[in-house]
C-alpha cells in the first residue's frame, strides 16, 4: 500500500509540472503573473490541508523564519520555471527541476552533517553531469541557461530548507505545520507583491477563470503529493523512495510531454535514461 503511495505521489508530482506549464501557456510568465500563481495555488493548497489538519494552526518563531525563506524560495521556482518553460520543453525542465532536488541535499548532508562520500555516489553523480552534458543545445536556447540553473538550484533548496527544519534543536512544529505556515506565508507575501506591482502598472492581466482553476488544482495537488509521500515514507526506506520520486516523476514528465505539441527530442530521452540509470546505482552498488 504505501510503495502505491509513492507511486500515486509521482503521479501527482508529474500532474504539478503540467499544470504549471498549462497555466504559463494561458498567462504567460510575468512576475505579476508569477505571483498570482504562487497566491492562488498556496490558498488553494492551505485551505485543503488546514481541513485534513483538523483546522489546527501551529506557530513558533523558528518556523516562521524558515517558512518565509521557504516562501521566497518557492516563488523564485515558480518565477523561473516558468521562464525556463518558455525555453525548452516539460521533460528537459523536470531534469534540471528533479535532479537539483536530490543533489543539493546530498550535497549538503556531506558538507555539513558529515556523511560519507561513497564509490555509489561518486559514480551517481557522473551520470548526472553526463545526463545534463547531454541536455546543452548550441543556439537560442543558452539565452535561457540561467533560468534552467536557478530551476536546478531552488528545487534543491527546498530540499535544504527541509532538512535544516527537521535537524534542527529549536522549538519548531509539525511537518503538517511547517507546511500550512509556507501556505499562510506565501499568500500573504504574494498578496503585498501584487499590490505594490498593481498600483505601479496602468493595465494588467485580465481574469482567467481557466488559469484560476489551473493554478488552484496544482497548489491542492502539490500539498497532497507531499502529504501522501511524508505518510508512506514513514513505512518505505529512504533509500527506495529517492530513486522512485526522482527518477519517476522525470518520466511521467517525459511521457506527459509525449502527448503535447513539444515532443522530447532523441537526446532529452536519453538525458533521462542516463540519469535514471544514475539514481539506481547510488542504491545498487554497496557501499
């Protein structure tokens, strides 16, 4: 039951990344309308799991401050997805967007909570520069290059931040609270932006009731996708639940952008497979 869960959780992960990239096609990527997909997906996805909390709030300062970085960290993704989107196609962005969210806190945990680099990760992570070696293109596409890197580094620190929340000693709250304060943050941050950028623009973006629907099911279908995922693996090894995740959703990516107009080319395919035969060896080869 709870491998089905992570199963489901890549499913909607994969979900999330097309629905980000439909609501880009409908409003374009603007800051302004980077912000109003960040305010509409987070009410959307607070209101959802304040339900499923039991309309519990928790609260202490340590939260707070790492659910405000969380918060900008978030909106930065969203910001240059978005632009990277417009530059190259769903399953080359969820390479570079899936990939940073496994390394940098690999990274991390070697750099500063002192674990071991081992021949499995030494060699896990050759396939994953040889996988994003294959994904450079010569021509209009490098205009985007920093977009694709910031996708690769925020996706990452969110995983950073996690980590920083859960090893921490200071007072703190649940995962489920720490998640609704993100929500409560970004709503609240996004609305200020947005009045601010309002009141400086003489025209703005008409109202999309298709783009509202669009970016309120991918903030409900995030926060549930994290939820499911944080119930299974209390019961499924971290070791199994990595190479799933991040692995599983670069396909679902890949086989969603199959039905677009934006096919993956024959080098974005073999991207995937390289750094999917990467993310098994890490766990195959004894350590």
């Amino acid at each position: 039951m709870y491998y089905a869960l992570i199963v489901l959780s890549v499913v909607m992960f994969g979900g999330c990344f097309a629905l980000n990239d439909a609501y880009r096609q409908r409003r374009g990527s603007s800051i302004k309308i980077s912000l109003q997909f960040s305010l509409i997906g987070s009410l959307a996805g607070f209101v959802v799991l304040i339900l499923v909390n039991g309309l519990k709030l928790e609260f202490t300062p340590f939260t707070f401050i790492m659910a405000i970085l969380a918060s900008f960290n978030g909106f930065a993704f969203t910001f240059c997805s978005f632009k990277a989107l417009d530059r190259i196609n769903l399953s080359l962005y969820s390479l570079f967007s899936m990939l940073g969210g496994m390394v940098l806190p690999f990274l991390q945990g070697i750099l500063f909570y002192g674990e071991k680099i081992t021949i499995a990760k030494a060699v896990c992570f050759l396939f994953i520069t040889f996988a994003l070696v294959l994904t450079v293109e010569k021509g209009e596409r490098k205009k985007g290059t920093i977009y694709y890197v910031c996708v690769f580094i925020l996706n990452g620190m969110s995983g950073v931040l996690s980590k920083i929340f859960a090893e921490s000693n200071f007072p703190k709250t649940s995962a489920t609270g720490y998640t609704n304060l993100i929500s409560i943050c970004s709503v609240v941050i996004s609305g200020v932006l947005l009045l601010i950028i309002s009141k400086n623009q003489s025209k703005g973006e008409k109202f999309s009731f298709a783009g509202t629907v669009i970016g309120a099911a991918s903030g409900i279908t995030n926060r549930i996708a994290n939820l499911v995922l944080v119930i299974a693996l209390a019961h499924v090894d971290a070791s199994v639940q990595y190479p799933m995740v991040t692995g599983g959703v670069m396909i679902v990516s890949t086989l969603i952008c199959f039905l677009g107009k934006n096919k993956p080319s024959k080098k974005e395919i073999l991207s995937n497979i390289v750094a999917f035969i990467g993310l098994l060896l890490l766990f195959a080869i004894p350590t």
